[in-house]
C-alpha cells in the first residue's frame, strides 16, 4: 500500500519523533499504539486513519496541521492520490 503521500507522512512522523528524542517504542506507548505499527507509519506501509493521526499529534506535541506541513497544494497536485 506504500505511496509517496504515505512515505512523506512517514518521514514527517519520524521527523518529530527524532526531535523529541523518542524512539520508536516511546513514542508507541505514548500513543497507545503497537511499536510495530509506528515502524510501519514511519516507512510508508500503513495508512493511519483520523484517530491515529490525532494520538500521534497528542503524542508528539503537534497540531494535524504541523503533521500535515508537507502536503501544501502544490505538493498535492503532484500525488497520485486514489
């Protein structure tokens, strides 16, 4: 299900994650969510849904808006989004 929406998702979550020192595991249990779950945000292979995306911004200390920077409308004319 990988697609670049997804993997620049996961490099923003990432992003945050390494700035706040967090490993992965932490920023999972922060979250509520499973570690593995978080790699594979991180990586692009899993599409979060609203929720998730919510306790990721809880977790991390950002607005969805700050998680979502990067799809600006110039960014998103250039996605191939389904």
């Amino acid at each position: 299900m990988r697609s670049a929406a997804l993997e620049r998702l996961g490099g923003t979550i990432r992003s945050y994650r390494k700035e706040r020192g967090l490993t992965q595991e932490a920023l999972a249990e922060a979250a509520d969510l499973h570690e593995n779950y978080v790699s594979r945000l991180e990586t692009g292979d899993q599409e979060p849904g609203l929720f998730v995306i919510l306790r990721l911004c809880r977790a991390l200390n950002v607005s969805p808006g700050e998680l979502l920077v990067a799809f600006t409308p110039a960014a998103l004319k250039r996605l191939r989004l389904r």
